[in-house]
C-alpha cells in the first residue's frame, strides 16, 4: 500500500511540488517521500486515536477532501511543519503547497478505493497497512456480522467494536515503528 501510496504523491506533484520554485529540484523526491509520509501518519493517527469514523468517513466519498475537513486539516498541518522545519520553506510557501498537494492526494486515494474498476487500493489494504493487519480478518467494506468480532462482549458486532479492533492495531503498528520504518526504508531516511 505504501508504493502505491508514494506513486499516487508522484502522479499529483507534477505542479506543487516538480514545478515548485520554492522546492530545490534534489528535493522533490524528499518533499514528495514527506508528503506520503504526513499522509500515511495522518490517517494512522486518527486511528491510533480512535477516530475511525473520521477515516472512514473520508473513504465514504461524498464529497471531495479539502481543508474544511479537520482530518485532512490536521495531515496539512503536520505537512506543513515538516516542509518547514525539514525543507526549510517559508511558512505560505509551506501552507500553499500542502493546501494544494494534500487534498488532491487524498481525493485520488478515495476515487481510486472507491472504483470498482481499480484494484489499486482498497479500505481493507489501507486500515491493514496502517493497523499492521489487525483488522479481525474480515472486509472492511463488507458486513461487519462476521462471527467472532465482539471485541467487547455485548452480543453484538457494532462501530465500537471495529473502532477497538482499529485503534488496537493502529496503535500497535505506531508503537512498533513499522510505518515509519517502512517510508524511511523507502527514502533512505
């Protein structure tokens, strides 16, 4: 899920990042290994935290990401600071960027999930890549009636036990360094 999600910054940073005076050119592989980095981070997070309904209400594709969304406010938040401090950019180059790049991102992730006709990604291989697969077995777009689910032992296979079973494996995977490990392994950080 990680190349793919690398490959999907790449297709969208021609323009922000590629044609971006602000960005030296032997920085766009950088700029660009950062940005699917926030992303990844980002939504992993949310889990982590136990915002599943958030992650998942991005993925439901009712409306295109932007800013007005507080989880992908909050990826550009984090994008910003990083091209900031790590890139050095000034804080509306930065912003400008990050307003530009990561919406469009996050709006091709979720048009590309939500294609039947693109196998590319899937809700399942996204909340398994960020929880290190602890996702209970089961298809995340499917029902969530399938025996053995009941993390919290009330009869009944609800949000709360998929948002435990999530966050758990969010929370895991962040402790272990396995995103993190896995994008740096990607950009020789």
């Amino acid at each position: 899920m990680l190349d793919q999600l690398v490959q999907l910054v790449r297709e969208n940073a021609q323009e922000t990042v590629v044609a971006n005076p602000a960005v030296p050119n032997e920085q766009n592989d950088a700029v660009i290994g950062e940005a699917s980095h926030s992303i990844a981070e980002g939504l992993q997070s949310a889990l982590a935290n136990g915002n599943v309904n958030e992650v998942m209400g991005l993925f439901n594709g009712s409306s295109a990401p932007d800013s007005a969304n507080p989880l992908v406010n909050g990826i550009q938040g984090n994008f910003v600071k990083n091209l900031m401090e790590k890139f050095g950019l000034n804080n509306g180059a930065a912003a400008s960027l990050a307003g530009s790049l990561i919406p469009s991102v996050l709006g091709s992730l979720v048009k590309k999930t939500n294609d039947p006709g693109d196998s590319s990604f899937s809700l399942d291989s996204i909340i398994g890549s960020l929880t290190g697969g602890s996702t209970g077995g089961f298809n995340l777009g499917g029902l969530l009636g399938k025996f053995g689910l009941d993390k919290d032992g009330d009869g009944d296979v609800d949000m709360q036990d998929l948002t435990a079973m999530i966050t758990k494996g969010a929370k895991q995977q962040q402790s272990s360094g396995g995103l993190g490990g896995l994008l740096g392994g990607l950009f020789g950080k």
